[in-house]
C-alpha cells in the first residue's frame, strides 16, 4: 500500500446480502491490525461518515475507505480487508503483486457469482431488490 498510512479501515457491506453478511461476522472475528468498522452500505451512518461516496454503488461491490480517505473497491477493497487482519496480512501482500492478483480477481469474481446465486430466479435479490438477512453465527 502507499500514500498516507491507514491507522483504521471502514468496510462498507450490504446488510441484505447473506454472502456480504456472514463475511462481515467473519471479519469481526479475527484479530485486526489495522481496526475495521463494518458499516452497512448505504445505512444512515455510511452517509454520514461518507457524504461525498456514491452510496449507491457501494451496495454493487465491496468498498473500503481509509481514514486518510482512501477508496477501495472490489479485488482491491478484498485485499485491504485481508491486509488489516494478522493472520492473513502475508496473503494480501502476495495477492497484490502480479503472482498474486489473477487468484485475487478470481476470488472477488467467484464471490460475485454466489452473491448472484443467492438471489432468486428473475431478478438480483428478494424482496425490493434484496435477500434476507441470516442470524449472526453464535
């Protein structure tokens, strides 16, 4: 990574997609180097923090911002995430170099494809647009 150092990520992730949400509890269980606050894309709380983001297409991928402002999204926002979480720092260094990025798009492009699967037939999402929400893991 470059530019200004990232002392705190916040993960934007769209709370109507169980794929997005199991990944979500996922994240918050593993120990962080770099703090995550999971925030609902789109969610009052994400315009707040975030005015100027187009919240719109946060519910499309995956977006991360920095707390130097940094914006990243899908393979990119998937590698930050890793890079902040101890046991998984080495992978994303790795994943970020030209060895390493083709498993990472694939990766981002695979989780698309579930997401996609877990909508109904006929359209993405369920009701309004959106599928239903699992209960956090216990």
């Amino acid at each position: 990574m470059t530019g200004p150092a990232v002392r705190r990520l916040t993960v934007l992730y769209d709370a109507h997609c169980p794929l997005c949400v199991h990944l979500r509890h996922w994240l918050a269980r593993q120990a962080q180097l770099v703090p995550l606050d999971l925030v609902p894309a789109a969610s009052e709380e994400a315009r707040r923090r975030f005015p100027a983001l187009d919240h719109r297409a946060t519910l499309e991928e995956i977006t991360v911002v920095g707390d130097g402002g940094q914006v990243y999204r899908s393979t990119a926002a998937w590698i930050v995430c890793l890079w902040a979480l101890a046991d998984h720092r080495a992978k994303a260094n790795w994943l970020a170099t030209p060895a390493g990025s083709p498993f990472a798009r694939v990766t981002v492009l695979a989780a698309a494809k579930w997401r996609e699967a877990l909508a109904p037939a006929g359209g993405r999402g369920c009701e309004g647009g959106r599928c239903g929400v699992p209960d956090a893991p216990h």
